[in-house]
C-alpha cells in the first residue's frame, strides 16, 4: 500500500499548475483526490501555502468529512462540502496562485484527524493549525507550481 496520498488530475507533482487555476486564469480550485488514510480518521483539514512567499496561505478547508479517501471537484465554491477559512487574500474559500514574478511553489497540505475542529466562522490558517495539532494521525502533500507570464 502506498499510503495517504493526495493527488490531483490538474498537475502531477512538483509540476506546473494551469493557468485556470490562478489570478490568470478563471481562479478556480484544483480538483483534489486522496486516498489511504488512517483507520479513525474522522475528518480532514487542508491548508495550501506558498512557503516562496512567507507562507502565504492561499486556501484553508477543514471538517472534510473522514474515511480512507475522499475528493474536492474543481471550482469549489466556498460554502460547499465544508467549512472554508479566510485565506491571506482576506476572503473564505478559494484564491489561486498570483506570485509578483519568478517561480513560487504551492504546497497542498492534507490532514487526518482523530476528530472534527468544529470552528465557527472563517478562521485563518494559523488558528485551524492551532486547532488541528492535537488531532493528526496522518499528513500528505500534494506541491506544485506556478510562474506568472509577464
């Protein structure tokens, strides 16, 4: 078995991210498919940042419900399938790679967790991070990247 893996159909990884999916582009949420994750595991946090810009965080989703596996379609809009944070732009839900110049990598981070967070409202990242520490059986990452023509 491979293990916890996340994946998505848009780019492998470490490769490029489409255009579609950034501030280019329609701006819409890559699809995302994981499987393999631990027994006990109630629900799933993710978190996608840019460590190229101080950890930018660019989407923020958490109380996924839980199982071996799961999916997020394309285009997820913010108050569908689960709750959704505030992300570094200052909105909930989704915003896509928009880098000032050069190569920045995106870093999808999925969880596992023994339990739900339960928080209200659209929480930052640093406060589902904080939430979720006690809870983690299992992460995954999913990179990829994306540089802006100019």
């Amino acid at each position: 078995m491979a293990g916890f893996v996340l994946s998505s159909p848009s780019f492998a990884e470490g490769g490029a991210i489409p255009a579609r999916h950034t501030c280019d582009g329609a701006d819409l949420s890559p699809a995302l498919t994981w499987e393999g994750a631990p027994r006990g595991t109630v629900a799933f946090a993710l978190i996608v940042d840019d460590p190229d810009a101080r950890g930018f965080i660019h989407w923020v989703i958490f109380d996924l419900p839980g199982g071996s596996g799961g999916s997020l379609a394309e285009g997820l809009a913010p108050t569908a399938v689960a709750p959704q944070g505030r992300n570094d732009f200052g909105r909930a839900g989704y915003g896509g790679p928009c880098p000032p110049s050069g190569t920045h990598h995106y870093r999808f981070t999925l969880w596992a967790l023994s339990s739900r967070l339960g928080l209200m409202g659209t929480p930052s990242g640093a406060t589902v991070r904080t939430a979720l520490t006690t809870k983690i059986l299992a992460q995954t990452y999913l990179t990829g990247t994306y540089t802006r023509q100019e």
